[in-house]
C-alpha cells in the first residue's frame, strides 16, 4: 500500500500550471518556496508534467510505467509457472522411468 501523498493533488497541478503558464519561466526554488513544498518536489511534478505531455523522452510517461508494473507481475507469475511445471514434469518422469525398481 503507497504512503499518503505529503501534497494534494490540487496544490500539485496549480504548481505546475503555474510554472507552466508563467513567461519567463520562474525560478523553480523561488517559486516552491512561494508555494511552500520542496523545490525537487516540484521539480520532479514538472518533469513528469512534461513527459506526459510528450515534452520529455527521458522520463516514462504514466501509461508505460504501468504497463511495466503489469507486465512484471505478469513475469513473475509465469515464471512461478514454469517452476511448478518443471517440477512436475521431473515427477511424473522419474514415476514412468522403467530402470527405477519398486519397492
């Protein structure tokens, strides 16, 4: 379970809209501290604003990062698979070899 947010939604799309719209772009320390949040904060609410927006190639945007999260539950599921498979597989093989003399 993710910890509660420190910021609000709200205050975090106002900080960046702000950042944003203003021209020329402002201090980004500056304007936190107007704002009262952590200056790398609201730098990293900016550079995820921007990789949204198609702005950034550096950054993932949301959709594929979630993908990645499915996708890796999805390994791991399979693999876990595949080990209880593998096992079977040297069971029933160890069961039907006809070298191996019952007891």
């Amino acid at each position: 379970m993710a910890p509660p947010k420190k910021y609000p939604d709200e205050l975090r799309q106002r900080a960046v809209r702000l950042y944003r719209e203003s021209d020329p772009k402002p201090v980004i320390r500056r304007l936190a501290a107007q704002l009262n949040v952590h200056h790398e904060a609201l730098r990293h609410w900016i550079r995820r604003a921007e990789a949204e927006a198609g702005e950034r190639t550096d950054q993932p945007t949301s959709d594929l990062v979630e993908e990645n999260r499915r996708l890796a539950r999805e390994n791991l599921e399979l693999r876990r698979a595949n080990e209880i498979l593998k096992a079977a597989s040297a069971y029933f093989a160890s069961e039907l070899d006809p070298t191996r003399r019952r007891s």
